[in-house]
C-alpha cells in the first residue's frame, strides 16, 4: 500500500495558505476583536448618556417658581465630538490591528455620532439665530 503523500504526486493541488504568498494576511483573534469591540460600544454609550444626561438636567428643576433655561448645547457637542474622535482614533487602531469587526463597529458609531453633533449643531444654531431675532420668546434667556 502506498502513503499518499504530499498530494502533488497524484495530482492534488496543495492545500490553501493564507500565510504565504506576495501579501500574507495578519488577522487578529475573532474573540478578541468582539471582545474590544464590545467593550468600546459599552464605553462610547456611557460616554455620550453622561454628557447629554447633563445636558438634560441642566434644565431640569422642581421649583415651579423659578424659570430655568436648558444651557447651549454646544459645550457638549464638542465633549460628544470628542467621543467621536475617540471612535476614529479606535478604528485607525483596529485596522492597523486586523481586527476587522472592531474596524466595522467603530466606524459605525463615528459616522452616527458625527451625525449627531452634525444635527444637534443644526439646531442649536436655529435656536441661537430665533433668540437673536426675538430674545424675549419663550425659551431664550433674554
């Protein structure tokens, strides 16, 4: 009986491998690269409910007696536009890594958290443009 071998003398090709050739790829872990992944997502979304969770209670008061105005929203749309350079910084990072799911997730949220300081810019300066115009509306500080 005769051992099979390399394969090649009885014409099998030779089995595929990623590792060699003009380019290999370097992938990095699954487990590890959902597990960042994972811990990231968890991270930004404390992040961002922090600063519009103040944002928020800014305005909040239980004196019916006393008028209180929300503060502008543009303080922590940079605090918010941080959290987004943070999540480009993470996926530049993760490309570099290999970590393609990681790659994927981050690159997510910086596209929605930048349309979210985009949007929330839209509309504080709407509001800071019907102020100027009538600073004595309902809402504006004077």
């Amino acid at each position: 009986m005769r051992s099979l071998g390399s394969g090649r003398r009885h014409g099998f090709p030779p089995a595929f491998d990623a590792g060699t050739g003009p380019r290999p790829r370097h992938r990095g872990d699954l487990g590890a690269d959902i597990g960042a992944g994972c811990g990231l997502v968890f991270l930004e979304l404390i992040t961002l409910v922090s600063i519009f969770g103040v944002w928020f209670l800014s305005g909040l008061n239980l004196d019916p007696a006393k008028t209180l105005h929300t503060d502008s929203l543009w303080g922590y749309l940079v605090a918010a536009g941080g959290a987004g350079v943070f999540a480009i910084a993470a996926t530049a990072i993760a490309a570099r890594a290999g970590a393609v799911v990681t790659v994927v997730g981050q690159g997510v949220r910086a596209t929605l958290i930048c349309l979210i300081v985009r949007s929330g810019a839209t509309a504080q300066s709407h509001r800071d443009g019907f102020c100027r115009d009538m600073p004595s509306a309902a809402g504006c500080n004077g």
